[in-house]
C-alpha cells in the first residue's frame, strides 16, 4: 500500500513538472495568434485569435532568406560533425600512436573555454580569409568539437576489436572498415550527436551576429531580434518566428525518436 501511494506521488510529480516545462512552449503557440497588448496575458487560449502575425511573417521582411540561412548552415555542421568527429573518435578508439593521450587531453580542454573568450580569434581569422558575410564564414567555428570526439570515441571503444581484424582479413581497408563495419554499429550515437549539432547550431545567436553584416546573410535567431526595437517589441511577431523556428527540430526529433532515446541513454551509461 505504501508502495502504491508512492508511485501515485511520483506520477503526480512527474505530470506537474512535465506541464511545467511545457507551458512556455504552448504560451509561445498561444501568443503567435495573439495581437497588441494580449501578449502580455498568460492565457493560453486567445480571446481574439488571429494569422495576421504569421501573414506579416512570411509576406514582408526577409524571413524565409533567415530561415533558408539557418537550415543550410545547420545541416553543414550537422553533416561536417558527424563526419570528423566519428573520424577523429573512431581513431582515438582503435589506434595507437605517440601522443594520443596528450592529444586527446587538448582536444577535451577545449570544451572547457567559454565561447565569448574564442570570439576574437575566430573574428581575425574569418576578416583575414575573406569569411565574414559568407556560410562558411558563419558556419567553420562549429565544424568539429570536442564534446562529439568524445562521444564517438567512448562508443567506438566499446566495440570488440575483433570485428576490425575480421575486416582487415576480408581485404578491406582501413577506411573501409570505419564506413562499412564500425559506422553501422554507433547508429544511436551518430543520431544523438546529430540532432545536438543541429539544435546548437541551429539556436547559435552570438558569432552569427558577429560575422554577418548583411541582412540577408542573417541566420533566424539573429533576424528575430529584429523585432526588438529600442523602445518597444513585438513579442507576437517574435513569438510567431520562433514557432515556425521550432518545426525543423521537431521534424527531426520525430525521424530519429527512437535512434536519439537510445543514443542519450547509452550516453548516459557510458558517461
């Protein structure tokens, strides 16, 4: 008995903080259809509901350019993390040489310097390549990271080291082996470490805001701040722009469900 009023307060808990958590979400849907000074109302249901925001949204400004901007940026990181990342994990798991764990040290160190103090240096070297106001000038600092490297290398080196002599005695080569025997085998990982590249990217408001000059080289987040004005803002206007911002993530999250739930679990476990 005691046991059952337990797990019916544990239920209880769990529900208040699920819809705890999902009130901004719904608010934010809520308000994108509100219009004037009912923003400022909690109600989630608007007295007056309208699509005049999302019509302004999409039928003046350079909305769909900042939406287009974000989506390839984020699908270039997605793609170059998943692919270096696994590369440099996969070595660090299966390879020895001189260094490796100094190396490996560094790379991890690097996961530990804020993003504010990279600034500058990214900033130089992007004005001094001719980067700024370019994708890829947007998009280079985010091509690898540390926190991936790690992923793959911990899920890479679980993985029996029999399997890759079976591939070398099959004639394979080493890369082959990565792509045709290993890859395969990190699916979760992979899919875990692609929506958090995507997500990160796809939220970054800081360097994009730096490097890019031109309003039609601004990514979403930094194109809604536009709607900020110096003495009034438009939260229905900005409301409705992060609503349409959250469909790519949700498309993606609901592709890989299950891939990204067990790839956060073995995480969890390998961490």
């Amino acid at each position: 008995m005691k046991i059952r009023k337990l797990h019916i307060l544990t239920h209880i808990l769990l529900i208040t903080f699920g819809l705890a958590m999902l009130f901004p979400f719904f608010w934010m849907i809520a308000t994108s259809f509100k219009q004037g000074r009912a923003v400022f109302n909690l109600s989630l249901i608007p007295t007056a509901p309208t699509t005049a925001n999302y019509v302004r949204l999409m039928t003046s400004g350079h909305f769909s350019r900042w939406f287009i901007n974000s989506l390839i940026c984020g699908i270039l990181v997605t793609f170059s993390v998943l692919f270096f990342d696994s590369l440099v994990g996969y070595t660090f798991a299966k390879y020895k040489f001189r260094g490796k764990k100094l190396i490996f040290l560094l790379i991890l160190s690097t996961m530990m310097i804020p993003t504010e103090m990279l600034v500058i240096p990214w900033y130089i070297m992007a004005n001094n390549l001719k980067w700024a106001n370019t994708y890829w000038g947007i998009i280079f600092p985010g091509l690898m990271s540390g926190f991936g490297t790690f992923l793959m290398r911990q899920f890479f080196d679980g993985l029996p080291n029999d399997l890759i002599d079976a591939g070398r005695i099959d004639g394979l080569n080493e890369f082959s082996i990565w792509v045709r025997v290993c890859m395969p085998l990190v699916k979760a990982a992979l899919s875990a470490l692609a929506i958090f590249s995507f997500v990160g990217n796809w939220n970054a408001f800081l360097w994009p805001l730096i490097i890019s000059d031109e309003i039609t080289k601004y990514t979403l987040p930094v194109g809604l701040s536009f709607f900020n004005g110096e003495f009034q803002t438009e939260w229905e206007m900005v409301m409705a722009g992060a609503s349409v911002a959250t469909i790519p993530v949700l498309v993606l999250y609901l592709i890989f469900q299950k891939q990204i739930i067990k790839g956060i679990a073995l995480t969890g476990v390998k961490g």
